[in-house]
C-alpha cells in the first residue's frame, strides 16, 4: 500500500478503508461531536427540522456539549442560547454538558475539552468552532463545521470529508526562553499567508516541535486554521500519551497512528527555531507579521492575555514571569481559559505569590473563565474593545471588528510579549524583562 | 429537480480580499438562532456590517449594503477577492447573506468552512472565477449568470466572463443541501 500522512491515514481509518489520497471525497465515522452555546442553539434546529421533534442523537457518549462563548452576560438572548443547551441536553439525556453556574462549568471548549478525556489520538473530533483544530496537537484529526453539518452528524455520526493533502513543517532547534509557540505559529502564518493552507492538513515536526509541552503544541494546531488549514497535527509521542492517559478517565480505548515513512508532503518547510525573534501579527489579519524589534514602541491602549489561544497555564506562567514585581501602564485584562485553569491561577506559586496575585499586584483586571473579549460578544463583555482603541492579545484573530470596535487595532503576540507590553505602555520585547 | 435556477440576473455588490466572518456577521449578533425564521431575518439586518466603510461596495467604497433599519439588501450578488468567508466555522456567515438577498457569491477561492457552509446548508451558490473580477465589476452593475454554462454576463459594460465550473459541489447544491444529496446517495434513509 502506498505510504500514507498520519492525517490521512486517520481518515482512511475512519472510511472503513485501506486508502485514502488527498482530493478524494469520503464518508468517515465520526468519533466526538462538539458544540457550544454560539452554534449549538442552530445545531439542534437543524438535527430536530431533519430527524424529527422527538428524534435521538447518534451517540448520547459522543456529544460533548461546552457553553463558553457568552457567559458572564446580561444578555436575554445569549442566557435563553444556554437554555437551549440545557434543555436539549436534559432531553437526550447527554452524560458530556458542561452548565453554566454548576460545578461542572469549564470555559473555553477547546481547552476542556482535553482537560475532560475527550480528546484522543487516531480519533475524529468534529466541533462547531473554526479553533476545533487545537485538538490535532494530540495526534487526532480535529476540524470545525457548520450547523447544518453538525446536525447531520449529530442524527448519523457520519459527514462527507475531503481528503486533504498535507503540508509539513519540521522545527530544528532549541526554543529560546523568549520565544513561544504563539511566535512560532505567527511566524508560519505570516510566511505561508492567511490563505497559504487552505483544505490543506498542517503537520508539525521535528525536534522543536517534541520539546514542548502538551499546551504550547495546542498553540500550534489552534491557529492552524489562521492559515485556512483544515486541520494541524502533530504526532503523539509520551509526553501527547501520559497527558492523554491522566485524563483518559473514561477508559476509552484508542489507537495512536503514525505518518508513513516515505509519505507525500504537498510543501515541506524547515525553520530553525533557535534563530527566531518574538512575532508580532499587526492589524488586521493575523499573516500581518513583523517582528518585535520593527515595532517596538507603538503605543497601546490595553493588553489581553486569553484565549484558547493564550489562556493556558503555560500562557500565564509566561505572563507572571514577566510581570513579577512591576506595574501594568495600561488596562490589562488577564482572563483563564478554564475553571481548571482558573484554579491554577489561585494555587500555583511563584515567588511566594500565586499567579493571580502577581497579576492583580501589578494592577490587572481577572476575569472569568470564558471566550470573553477574544470575540468581541454582547457589549457588556469583559474586556470588549469598545472604542476604537490600540490592544496587543494573546488571542489568534485581529480582523476588523474581532475584539469589539470595528475600528479598534489589535496586534497578535505571546504571553511573554503581551506581558512586557503592558509594563510599558508600548510594544515591547520580552528579553528586556527576562533575566 | 435542479435546486439553482439556469439564470439569476440582478445587481452586484463588490468586495475586496480576505473578508472574515466577523465582517460578514459581527460575534455580537450571534446570540439569533438562525434555526428559528423569526430570528434568521435579523441576520439580514446585520449582514456585512462590520466591513470598514473604506472596503464596502467597491471600487468606490463607503456604499453601505443596505440601510441600518432594512433586512434585504438590493443586491443579489457578491464580487469579492481572495479566501472569502476566512476565519471562524460560523453558519451565520451564509445565513446572513442569504437572509439580506445574496444568491450568489463569485469570488477568487473561498476559505474551505465558509464554502462548506454554504453548499452544504444550501444557502448561496458560490462560483469561482479565475480572472479578479472584485477589480472589473463595479458595486451597483446588473449581472446575468448564466449557470449552466458558467458565464457571467455585465449588463451593465456588457462583458462576458467565464467562472469555473461547479464540480462535485454541483449534486450536493443541485440537490438543496446535505441532507438531500445524502439521501440521493443512499447516506440517509428517506
Ligand atoms: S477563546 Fe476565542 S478563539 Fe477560542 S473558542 Fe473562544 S472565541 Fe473562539
């Protein structure tokens, strides 16, 4: 048989094939099926107009239903969008919904989604959100749909897919202390284009790629889709299989696949990850790349640190780092991705202080986990751009209108930039603040 | 039966290169199911509103797609650049336009959810064009295309020119959706 892409191969898998080639059209099994409070309302309209009033999911086990998008809201609308949820949920007696103003609320999807064992390598996770590619960092084929698809696969657990073929990125190197994956993936973006990966799979690999941990190489895959990826992955090795298994509380059985030796890569880049320099997207798309050192000293308004993006534990303690002992000069709003995360924030120490105190010591705003500003949301969103004014974020998008105020500036950077931005007042560089 | 008719004819309203989703439907809007009529409407109000004005209604800019308080626009079709539709998997994103009167998107290539969305939900038909036609057509010209034999006729300086065929998308759009073509395949029972 002729080698095979481990995205290939995962598809070929899930066809009840042999194999697959890119351009191919197929119908796959789906493994997990997500949706959250911004599309689910219209998924379950689609799935009851098609199926039926009274009709049953596929698979109660593989819906994973997470409302995070517009949470702390007065908003009647997006409050009756999570009624929905509830109801619906309730109804199909789904053992995976994470609810609001419970115990068991998360915050943004992608990022508990692993936290809660529903992401395995071998395996396809269909999500209702563009970001639902973060989960190929595990070694799993991870993409966004539509409503309409998603109600198809919520009645069926099947959905037509075309075969993409994949582009290769190898990272040589040691990571510098003051660069992250954030910089490595902007870079990418801003080489390739924002359209430089359109329907085409995203592989990330080599050495540098290996050393990070679990929640850089979600970086990675997250913004994939940036470059109008289809999906990113990355192989799982044991650092992908110990997280996998710790989280695993469900025992599901599972398969890690592997690329063929021998596979075809459509485009095949090497970057030497030693020799990079901190990267920042300008407004308005996030391939507007130039490095810190060509801006430097631009004005700022505020700085966000969240995200599925950039709102991981490793995102803060990037930030923490860098802030330990100064002041912010602008509004900054630091906002976890998860109550997990938010946990961390409160209990994980450095220099004496938790995360959290580093950051209120130095005069940012703590949010609650959840999207917030990252999209913009209902006006009274925690940290929305409501004027048009100039943010750095730790966040993927800066097209027009993104965080808020369609005429609002947001550059795109890592935690460690952000950071040392919101000390000055300006876009700085990390290294000034890294020991 | 064919779901897209042999020939829409109508006024063209053009764009430029990488219109995301947040410009076609801002994320402050999306608390509206668009799986209750009443409530897909409103997405017609609020269709490509956070375009700058600079980049709405080319070559000229500054002409807004309808009025603040209108649902439909007066145009039927969109001219735009490169990877129309990028950035989040929104189904908004078509809705909204087929809400406001969009029949048919032409665009360079589109970003693949955006493309997907609109087949497979049956909203617009979205042709390809190999010539930048988001810099021959201008905002306001009246356009017949010709479907079948993928022409795109300018009523308005009377040229012609040829979009790419629709390819595999042709069935799934013919058919009215996922749905539909899924039964035709034999994917779902009728
Ligand atoms: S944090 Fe931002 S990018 Fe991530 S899922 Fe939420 S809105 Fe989307």
């Amino acid at each position: 048989m002729p080698a095979m892409t481990l995205t290939e191969k995962i598809l070929a898998k899930h066809a009840k094939t042999d194999f697959v080639e890119p351009g191919q059209n197929i119908w796959i099994d789906v493994d997990i099926l997500m949706t959250h409070d911004v599309c689910g309302p219209g998924t379950i309209g689609v799935f009851k107009k098609h199926f039926g009033k009274a009709a049953k999911v596929w698979d109660p086990k593989k819906i994973v239903i997470i409302p995070d998008h517009y949470i702390f809201t007065a908003d009647k609308m997006a409050n009756r969008n999570v009624d929905v949820l509830r109801e619906f949920s309730k109804e199909q007696n789904l053992p995976y919904y994470y609810d609001v103003g419970t115990e068991s609320y998360k915050g943004v999807c992608h990022i508990a989604l692993p936290e809660e064992g529903h992401t395995r390598p071998g395996e396809v996770l269909l999500g209702t959100d563009s970001h639902t590619c973060t989960a190929g960092a595990f070694g799993e084929f991870a993409t966004g749909i539509g409503n309409t698809d998603a109600g198809f696969v919520m009645g069926t657990g099947n959905l037509w897919l075309k075969v993409p073929p994949t582009m290769r990125f190898i990272f040589e190197g040691t990571l510098p202390p003051y660069l992250m994956a954030k910089d490595l993936i902007l870079a990418v973006i801003g080489d390739i284009g924002c359209d430089g990966a359109t329907y085409k799979a995203m592989e990330f690999d080599g050495p540098g790629v290996f050393a990070l941990n679990m929640e850089e190489r979600m970086t990675l895959c997250n913004m994939v889709i940036e470059a109008g990826g289809k999906n990113g992955v990355i192989a799982p090795d044991k650092v992908t299989l110990d997280f996998i298994d710790s989280k695993n509380k469900h025992k599901v059985p599972y398969t890690p696949v592997y690329t063929d030796p021998g596979a075809k890569f459509i485009y095949e880049k090497v970057y030497d990850i030693s020799k990079l320099q901190p990267v920042v997207a300008k407004p308005h798309s996030p391939d507007n790349k130039a490095f810190v050192s060509e801006v430097k000293g631009t004005k700022l308004d505020r700085a966000y640190i969240g995200s599925c993006t950039g709102g991981k534990m490793t995102d803060f303690r990037a930030a923490a780092k860098i802030m330990h002992g100064h002041t912010v000069k602008i509004d900054t709003f630091v906002v976890p991705a998860t109550t997990e995360v938010a946990r961390g924030l409160k209990s994980e120490k450095m220099h004496g202080k938790t995360l959290e105190q580093i950051f209120l010591d130095a005069g940012a705003k703590m949010g609650e986990a959840s999207c917030a500003a990252c999209l913009g949301g209902p006006s009274d969103t925690f940290g929305r751009l409501n004027q048009a004014i100039r943010c750095i974020s730790t966040t993927n998008r800066n097209f027009p209108g993104r965080m808020g105020h369609k005429e609002a500036e947001v550059f795109l950077a890592s935690p460690l930039t952000v950071a040392a931005s919101a000390i000055t007042g300006m876009i700085t560089d990390p290294r000034e603040y890294l020991a | 039966m064919s779901k897209i008719p042999n020939e829409i004819t109508g006024k063209v309203y053009v764009l430029g290169d990488n219109v995301d989703t947040d410009q076609i439907i801002p994320a402050e809007y999306l608390t509206f199911n668009p799986a209750i009529p009443e409530e897909y409407k409103q997405f017609g109000k609020y269709a490509l509103s956070s375009v700058p004005p600079a980049q709405s209604g080319l070559p000229k800019g500054n002409i807004p797609f309808h009025t603040d308080d209108e649902f439909v626009s007066p145009y039927t079709f969109i001219v735009a650049g490169k990877n129309f539709g990028c950035g989040s998997s929104r189904e908004h994103a078509p809705v909204a336009l087929d809400a406001a009167g969009i029949k048919v998107v032409i665009a360079e290539f589109y970003a693949r959810i955006f493309f997907r969305n609109s087949v497979n939900g049956g909203y617009l038909v979205p042709f390809e064009c190999s010539e930048r036609l988001c810099d021959k057509v201008c905002t306001g010209d009246e356009l017949k295309l010709d479907v079948l034999n993928c022409k795109l006729h300018n009523l308005t300086t009377k040229e012609i020119y040829p979009l790419n065929p629709l390819g595999e998308i042709a069935p799934i759009l013919n058919a009215g959706g996922i749905f539909a073509y899924a039964k035709q395949v034999g994917m779902l029972k009728s």
